[in-house]
C-alpha cells in the first residue's frame, strides 16, 4: 500500500484530553500514511507539546463558548467551511459532536469518522440529564436546539463511508441515536504505550484521581467517598490532579470549597506530563468516578502502570476494567468506593496482584495496536481495498 494523504478535521484543539491524544497517535509516524490536521481553534500552550511535530492547518477561528450564540456561530463556521481538500485522498473527522457538520460541502473525498461520542446532551441520557437538572430554565430553548441539531447531524453522518467508534458504548450511542448502521460502525479502542511504561512496584500512600476536572468526570464523589475512607484508615491522601479549562473553574472551585478542612486531599490542577507520570508511577490506586463515560483512557494508563482501579460501573469502564482482578467496578456511591479502597489500603497483597494483572490487560490496548487498524480503515474507505 503506497502511502496515503490524508486530512483530518477536528473543531478544536485546546486541551490535554483524551481526544487530543487520539488525533496525536492517529497522525504519528508510526501511522503508514501522510497527516495533516485542519482545525478552527489550536492553542498549542495548552494541550500536549508534542503537537508541535504535527503539520497543523488554522482555520477561520470558532469561539469555545457553549452559550447559545456561541454554539451557532461554530455551527455556521462548520456549515458553510469548505476545506482545500484537492490532493488528499482521505477526510478522517475526529467528533465529539458538531465535527461531523464539516461534511456538509467536504464529501467529495471518501470521509471516515473517528467518534469520541455523538453529542452527549443529546445522544447520552446521563449527560442529557445533568444538563437539564442544572438549567431547567433553558428546557425550551434546548429542545429547540435538540431538534435543529439531529436533523443537520443525520444528514452530516450520511456522507462517512466509514465510522470508527472508540467503545461499544458510543457504538450503541450512534446506531440507537439513527446516525449510522450497526454495519457501518468498527470498534477501535485507544490506548497507551505500554513500551514506554515502566511499573516501578511502588505504591505509595495516596489514591490518584487524574484526567480532567469537569462536571461530568464526577470528582465530587472521590472526595466524598475519601471522607469516609480517612476516618476508617489512617494515614492516606488523596490526590486529583487534571487540567481545568477556563469553563471549568466555577465547577473546580466548588471542588475545593468541598474540600477546603480536609487536610489530605490535594489539588494539582494543569500539571506536566512529566508530574503526572510520578503521580501514577507512585500512587496505591487510581479512582475513576466519571459518569456512564465514553470509553475513557485513564484505567488503562492506571493499568499500564500496574496500579488497581476503581469505577464506575457504566460506560467505557464496564469494557476495560476486569472486575475483581483489575481493579473493581462500582455504584456510583460514596460509600461503595470507600469500601473499595479500604480493602485496597488493607491488603497490599491484593493491590499488587491486581496491579500486575491490570499491566498485562493493558497491552490488549497498545497504541500501536490503535494506529494500525486506523490505518486499515482508512485505507479501505480510501481505496475500496480490504484491511490489511
């Protein structure tokens, strides 16, 4: 297969997320193919640096405002954008919502789709529900906004040839929401590198909640559940460390104000690479509290460090997590986690068992494993050719 080149379409590009991952491993050199990244917003201070090695295209600037006005000028950009697509073989769009709008007047090249999740207000009741429970206000306007939403996305999703859908749970979300046929739809999880890696075997005395500190990600029930878990074990602190956006602070501050006479609970917002590697190499125990999540990439790096996790038992975690031998999937109640982590603390033994048997599951989602399939589907839509 000689090789390809290929645009990829992603609205925004701001922070040191998940998805931000995801379009760095797709575009690396380990891919077969030739990338460049077209994108309305990019800040490189603020997501990863590696960034810097990618060809990145700028593109008439969208706000990051989810206010009404905000979500229609982003809409219209993405409506009527058309990109210089002419030499490429390929669009791969990276959505998470709105992203699919691109294919609107850019469908003249086969279009692959890699989706996080559809629009999670709109095709995830979780989220939908956490929305309207804080605004129920705005429940007119939205329903206005839902109805608008569906009928353009439907008609965007018509033109990907193909959809690579991150977990089974966004793959339930996008057949049940009527976007794509189940035919329609791979799996192809991301991951971690696990080559690069090292478990040290240490277990220090401090549970990690990483990742970013967002309504949805569900901190709050960490610090609950630590609350109880410190009056029954001594000596433990807990640390949340994770990037907070500027949308995110009000959200960020309730945290703290939570757990302002709480001595041993540590907030480490926007840390380094670098620092979070310590953070995981160090800590006992990984906590992932974030609601019905997409697929969700911080129990496999807890995994790939040999470190047990505890969470939720819904969404992306319900696919990675090997209940009872990785780490322990539970309701999302306080005192279940404090339960979890006080047989953690109180048996050592069986926190390095499972640190060892979460390493080797681990593996099963190498990010080499992640690139070559990409590289396969996109071939396949590209040229009518069967996966390598």
């Amino acid at each position: 297969m000689e090789k390809l080149k290929i645009a990829l379409y992603q609205p925004w590009i701001y922070q040191p997320g998940g998805m931000e991952r995801v379009i760095l491993e797709m575009t690396s050199p380990a891919s077969r193919h030739d990338w460049t990244i077209f994108t309305n917003h990019f800040s490189p201070s603020t997501t990863f640096s590696d960034f810097s090695s990618r060809r990145v295209v700028l593109l008439r600037r969208v706000p990051l405002e989810r206010t009404p006005l905000g979500l229609i000028e982003v809409a219209g950009t993405l409506l009527g954008q058309k990109l210089p697509l002419g030499d490429f073989d390929a669009l791969v769009v990276s959505t998470a919502g709105f992203g699919e709008f691109v294919t609107l007047r850019n469908h003249s090249k086969p279009a692959v789709a890699f989706c996080h999740t559809p629009l999670r207000v709109i095709h995830d009741r979780t989220a939908r529900n956490a929305l309207l429970k804080r605004k129920m206000h705005t429940l007119p306007a939205f329903l206005a906004f839902e109805a608008a939403y569906k009928a353009i996305a439907k008609r965007a999703w018509r033109h990907f040839t193909a959809v690579a859908a991150n977990s089974i749970e966004t793959k339930k979300r996008i057949v049940g929401g009527g976007l794509a046929p189940d035919s329609k739809v791979t799996i192809v999880h991301p991951g971690v590198h696990t080559g690069k890696i090292a478990p040290g075997g240490k277990f220090g005395k401090y549970f990690l909640v990483p990742g970013r500190i967002t309504p949805l990600k569900n901190v709050e029930l960490a610090i609950d559940a630590f609350k109880i878990f410190q009056r029954r074990v001594k000596g433990f602190r807990l640390v949340v460390a994770g990037g907070v956006d500027y949308k995110n602070r009000p959200y960020y501050g309730k945290l703290v104000d939570n757990a302002m006479h709480e001595r041993n609970v540590v907030f480490m917002p926007n840390i380094s690479e670098g620092k979070l590697h310590s953070l995981y190499s160090n800590c006992h125990s990984v906590l992932f509290t974030a609601l019905n999540e997409d697929w969700g990439i911080v129990p496999i790096e807890a995994m790939a460090y040999g470190k047990p996790v505890l969470a939720v038992n819904e969404g992306g975690p319900l696919e990675s997590v090997l209940d009872g031998r990785t780490g322990y999937l539970l309701p999302p109640l306080p005192e279940a986690f404090a339960l979890g982590m006080q047989n953690l603390a109180e048996k050592p033994g069986l926190a390095r068992r499972m640190g060892r048997e979460g390493r080797k599951h681990s593996k099963k989602f190498d990010w080499k494993i992640f690139v070559k399939r990409m590289d396969g589907l996109v071939e396949k839509a590209a040229t009518g050719k069967p996966e390598n």
